[in-house]
C-alpha cells in the first residue's frame, strides 16, 4: 500500500508537469503508454521468471530498481534539467520493474496464506490498491502547491520504494515444490513461458472465466473515459469531483466486504452475480441526466468489481499448481490489463464518431431509442452505458453457460492442499532448504 501510493503520487505529479509544461495531450498519454505497455509486453518472461528465481529477491530487486530511476528523476528534477523523454525512459523502467514484482507477489500470496483466507487476501490487497487511486490525487494535488512541490513529491516515491524493500527483507517466503514437469527435466526459458499458457488453455474453465474478466475490464476502461464527458455534458466539475469520489467509495466499500468475508463461498457464482449486478448499475444512464443517479451507479459498479475480482484470483490460486503461478498469473494479468488500453483508445472515437452524432438532434437514432434515452449532447456517451451494461450481462451470462465454467470448482481438483488453523506452507520448508 505504501509502494504503490507513492507511485501514484509521482505519477500524477510527473503527469501534470509535463502536460503543464508542454500543453500536449499526446505527450501526456505517452506517460500512461510508457507505465503499462512494458508491464502487458513482457509479462510472460517476467511470470516464468519469477517461478524460476526466488520471489523476495526479485520484488526487493524491482523495487531497488525502481528506486534508483526515482531518484534520478528527483536529482534532474531539482537541478532543473529534467525533460520529458528522461521521464517515459524512468517510467518504463519503473514498469519494467512492476513486470517482474507483480507475478513474483501474486504467486507469493499462495505460500502465506491459508487456502480459506485466499478471498480475504485479494480483498487486502484491492484495499490497497483502491486507497492508492483514491488519495493519490488529491494528496498529490495539495503537496503541489505546498513547498514541497515535485521534488518533494518525488522524494516521498523513492521512500516509499525503501519502506517496502525493508519490508521484504523481513518477510519470509517459502518456495513452492518443484512441478512434476520440473522434477524430471529442467526446460528451457522458452519452454517454461509456453508451458504457462498450455497450463492454461488446458482448462477451459479458467479460460472462460479469463474471458469475461477481459471483457469486464475493456468496460471498465471505456466507462473511466466516457463518465468525464458523461457528466460534464449536463453539470459542473465540481459535481463530477463528487461522482468520482463516490466511485472511489464504492470500489473501497467493495476491496473491504471481501477483507472481511472471503466473498461467497460458491466463487463462480459470486463472479457472475456481482458483475451482473455492476452491468446493471450502468443501465441507469438511460434515464434524464441525474449525478444522484450516476454517482449511485459507479458506486455500485466499483464495488462488484473488487468482489469479482477477488473470486477471481481466490480461483486462481487454489486450482493452479504454485509451481506455475508466476507463469499463469503473468499470462491472465497480461490479458486482463491490455483490454483497458484498448478500451482508452477506441472509447473515445466511438463515441465521438458514432454515438453522439446518432443521438444529436436530427440524427439516425434520434427519433427511435433516442425518444427513451433523449437526445442532445451526452446522450450518446449514456446510450454507450446503457450498451455496455448490456453486453457485460450477455457476456457474463453466456460464460456461466459454459459448463466447463458453472462446473469449474466442483470438476477441477485444487492444487493447494487444505490446511488446518495450525498448518502453513511455511512446512515446505523443511524439505527446501535455503527457501529463505
């Protein structure tokens, strides 16, 4: 949590100065590029990496890394040197890094946690991740304009990336045994990466899951463009401030119900009721422009992602064998993340070159869906809720169809054994010496 607040800090303020300092949007939406594109394109090397080499050591070794490239931009930073090209080469090096900790922490969490708690766990760490996006800008914003200022704020990153390298030299993690695959041939980097997908795509039920996951996320990521212009088209900045934050409420309220409870006990089910219930909630948008109405809606659908989310990853780590996690878990974050930057870049054509003219005045679908939706501008970005929320229902209806999906936790065996209030996998130690 303190890792990633103080990246989201540096990243806002890196974000501002450089749209401040330019005027481009273009150069501006390079940062985001620079932050994701490294961490989507290497995500299979990483993930068979991090099954390879000891997990703690690679995520203290990204986060020295990462570090490091902070500092530089602090030290340029405050002796006025700073440019922008310097910024997307430290970014994507900091993603660099995050490509290598993530697969290496999500596969650690299996190795500490007892299978019951699994839910309980993504739901912290969604706690954590929620809180990043939420204060970050706003603590962000007012260190801005403090005497801190970016430097300050840079600073305050790279003491974040040394509280959570501290932190990982006390903690403990056990390694996983070695696959059966493993104990009888020793497989290429190559071999390794494209075991990871055949683990995969041999169980169509993960894959059907996978799919709508993708498909929630490509939503998500348009409804994060288009809910700007989608209030801003009928009241104030200042209204739409609430809106996001009562959003950021949502996915909190939601990280903490799966904190506390595990999520459902039937994962599948809880998977599909939950996005349904998020598909649902953008189905208002058709309704007269309202912020009540709209704020409800995106607390509601941040709320049921975390806890889908969650039911997700608790799946994953109890059916995937942990000597293959990293691999797999690189391979589904790979596919769930590059649906958001798809998502960014055709949202808003859509939109701009589809919707909105369907639904102005005068326009094709003025006189038919336009007399229940209205028309005018905003409009047609709602009309885009309104099919979005749709097409998540099709979408996650058709997957639970799937009986390989419905029948997914009854039909594949988990590879984590059960344990018992006592029992830990710390006791794999024993048979591995040097886990540590």
């Amino acid at each position: 949590m303190v890792s990633l607040l103080g990246s989201g800090l540096s990243g806002f303020a890196l974000g501002l100065w450089v749209l401040r300092s330019t005027g481009s949007v273009t150069r501006f939406a390079l940062i985001a590029a620079c932050t994701l594109a490294p961490r989507i394109l290497l995500s299979p090397l990483t993930g068979a990496l991090a099954d390879r080499w000891d997990r703690r050591w690679t995520m203290l070794t990204g986060e020295i890394v990462a570090a490091a490239a902070t500092l530089y931009m602090a030290v340029m930073m405050a002796a006025g040197h700073l440019s922008v090209w310097q910024i997307y080469v430290a970014m994507s090096v900091i993603s660099v890094c995050t490509a290598f900790q993530w697969p290496a922490y999500a596969a650690s969490i299996t190795m500490l946690v007892r299978k019951d708690q699994f839910g309980r766990a993504s739901g912290m760490v969604q706690i954590a991740q929620g809180l990043a996006q939420t204060l970050a800008p706003v603590m962000a914003g007012v260190m801005m304009q403090s005497s801190l200022g970016i430097v300050g704020i840079l600073v305050v990153d790279l003491c974040s990336y040394l509280f959570a390298a501290a932190t990982l030299t006390v903690v403990r993690i056990p390694r996983p045994l070695p696959g059966a695959r493993e104990e009888h041939e020793r497989p290429s980097l190559f071999q390794d990466i494209v075991y990871g997908w055949r683990y995969l795509a041999g169980r169509p039920g993960l894959v059907g899951l996978l799919v709508m996951v993708s498909a929630c996320n490509f939503l998500l990521g348009a409804i994060m463009i288009l809910v700007n212009p989608l209030v801003l088209s009928f009241s104030s900045p200042r209204v739409l401030g609430t809106v996001m934050t009562t959003a950021g409420i949502g996915m909190f309220v939601g990280s903490a119900v799966m904190s506390a409870t595990g999520g459902p006990r039937r994962r599948v089910r809880g998977m599909v009721g939950f996005l349904v219930l998020g598909a649902a909630a953008l189905l208002p948008a058709a309704l007269p422009p309202s912020p009540v109405l709209i704020a409800a809606g995106a607390f509601l659908f941040l709320l049921a992602v975390p806890i889908a989310s969650g039911c997700m990853q608790a799946i994953l780590q109890t059916k995937v064998d942990p000597a293959v996690q990293g691999r797999v878990f690189a391979f589904t974050g790979m596919a769930a993340s590059a649906a958001m930057p798809v998502a960014y870049l055709v949202s808003g054509p859509l939109a701009d070159r589809f919707f909105e003219p369907w639904f102005a005045v005068g326009g094709p679908l003025a006189g038919s869906l336009g007399r229940w939706i209205g028309v005018g501008p905003g409009r047609g970005i709602a009309a885009a809720f309104v099919a979005s929320g749709l097409l998540l229902i099709a979408v996650t209806v058709a997957t639970y169809l799937n009986p390989r999906v419905r029948g997914l936790e009854d039909e594949m065996p988990d590879a984590v054994p059960d344990a018992g209030p006592e029992a830990s996998f710390f006791d794999w130690e024993v048979a591995h010496d040097g886990a540590d």
